[in-house]
C-alpha cells in the first residue's frame, strides 16, 4: 500500500555518515570494511560506491570499474532527494574512480553545506603508497588539492600521498609536521598522516602522526608482520566513528590504532589472504590482550619555526 492510500505519513531513514568508496564482490577494502566497522559502533550508514570491482588488482584477474557519473552523480542527489540526510553527521571520502567523481563530489558537498548543520566531513585521499606508487587517474591529485580536500574537517593521507598532494619532501617527523600543516587551510582542522617516516621509528613501531593547527601527537604500536589490503580504509572507518560519536580528535586515532592491531593479529592468526576483522571485544580483556594493545601516544615537541 502506498504512503498516499494508507494515508500515513512516514519517515525517511536517517543517516549518520554517508560513506563514498570502492566496493568489492570479494575482499576486504572500501566501503566493505567501512561499513561493518561504522555500524558495530552504532551508526546508520549509507553506502556510495565509487567503483565496483570483483576483488583487488593483486589478484590475476579483476573486472569492474568505475560507476558511470551519471550513475554516481545520481546517487548522491537521490540521497538528498529522500530526505535522509537532515541529521547527518558525517561524510567520509575514500577511493575515488576518476576526477570528474571528485568534482561531483565536492558540488554536492558544498550544496549539503549550505542547507544543513555542517556535517564533519573525513577524507582519505587514496592516491598510492611506496610499494606501488600512485594507482589512481594522476588527474585526481589536482582534483584533490582545489576541490575536496578544502572541504574537509580532517584528512588520513599516508606518508606517500602527503607528499604527493603537498609537493614537499617527507622523510621524518618534522618534515611531516611542515607538509600537513600546509593542508591546514579553510575548513580543515587535522590531519592524521599513516605508513610515516619509517626512517625514524622506535624500534620495531608503526608511527601515526596527528597535526593540528596547534598540536602534534604521534601514536605508535607495534608493528604486526601482516598485510592484507584495506588497513588504511579501517584505519579511517575506525577513526572516522568514534569521532562522530563524540570521542575527541585524539581518543578517536588511538582507538584507530588499537582496532588495526587487533584487525593485524587476527588476520596473521587465521592466515588470511584478506583482512579479517576482529572478533567484538567481550568487556572482559585480560592482561594479555590489553599489553598486546599497548600504544604508546605522546605530544611531539615543536620547534620554534615549526608551530604555525
């Protein structure tokens, strides 16, 4: 029976984080691992992909590509058009298909900023890393720079795609700190840069480091002899939801961190060939599993012609 014959009215589901990234048939990345992690914590998601594929490039075979703009230019109007967005919190970027997604992103974007209470807006901006350098359309990275990345609260590039987006060399901590803060422009007020200066880690540590436009924080845990594609878009997820359900900017990457060891260690553990997600904790951990969460988390001391 329609809404009009029952004479009801009814309600439009309402969304906390609408998430725009890849989908896979297969595998673990994207909004696949996006929006189991956003859930469990609670959270009402949409999910807009950007692109579908059967499983990850490493594979010997993969089909699929990118949704046809009309297509995800699209779904993004229709979102609004539900009215499903009135209470939306946030909005989280991940991997794109091509620029001309990135620009219909950043319209519609700006078109949400205008009608509703700003949402927080979170994007990883997936250009690459070391192992495999830049596995985008190169034509995203200017895209990036001029369009979206003005429009973000807070940005998890690696160490890779921050020097990509900055032009600037980044070797260690202090050149991290310089290229990040050049991001920090308009509306962005963070950004948390992984895979970072492997040079200049404690012993056998992964860094995070978290700039600010008064503050660095770097988060380090151990580093876990796995991986499986999709850490990043856990990472960012993990980030992302407890952000949004009001953890402080610092607490939310810590809890990142934590949930990406756990993510490592399962996955090592089952010998997976995609990244398996850790069994919900019971509100019981023991001795062990809290050691093995361990991070260490400190405030990086500035140099006087480092804090602006």
């Amino acid at each position: 029976m329609s809404e009009a014959a029952s004479g009801a009215a009814l309600y439009p589901l309402q969304l906390d984080v609408v998430s725009v990234q890849s989908q896979v048939v297969y595998g673990r990345v994207g909004n696949n691992i996006a929006v189991p992690t956003l859930e469990a914590l609670a959270l009402t998601v949409a999910a807009v992909p950007t692109v579908i594929f059967s499983n990850t490039p490493h594979y010997r075979t993969m089909h699929g590509g990118a949704l046809p703009i009309e297509w995800f230019a699209g779904y993004l109007q229709d979102l609004s058009a539900r009215g499903a967005l009135h209470a939306l919190r946030t909005i989280l970027v991940g991997y794109l298909g091509n620029p001309a997604q990135a620009q219909a992103l950043a319209r519609w974007i700006r078109s949400l900023l205008k009608q509703y209470a700003q949402p927080g807006i979170v994007i990883d901006p997936v250009i690459g890393d070391h192992d495999h350098g830049i596995y985008v359309d190169p034509g995203l990275i200017d895209v990036y720079r001029s369009a979206l990345l003005p429009l973000a609260d807070g940005i998890t590039p690696n160490g890779f795609e921050l020097a990509h987006l900055t032009g600037l060399a980044v070797n260690d901590v202090d050149s991290i700190i310089i290229a990040a803060r050049t991001l920090l422009t308009g509306r962005t007020q963070w950004v948390a840069v992984t895979s970072t200066a492997p040079d200049t880690r404690a012993g056998n540590e992964v860094q995070v480091v978290l700039v600010t436009r008064t503050q660095v924080e770097v988060i380090a845990h151990p580093f876990i002899q796995a991986a499986p594609k999709g850490i990043g878009d856990l990472f960012c997820a993990t980030l992302t939801g407890h952000w949004t359900r009001g953890a402080s900017l610092s607490q939310a990457t810590a809890q990142a961190c934590r949930q990406v060891m756990r993510a490592l260690r399962q996955t090592k553990r089952m010998q997976g060939a995609e990244l398996w997600l850790p069994p919900k904790a019971n509100g019981h951990r023991n001795d062990e599993e809290q050691r093995r969460e361990y991070i260490r988390q400190f405030t990086y001391p500035l140099e006087s012609g480092n804090t602006t």
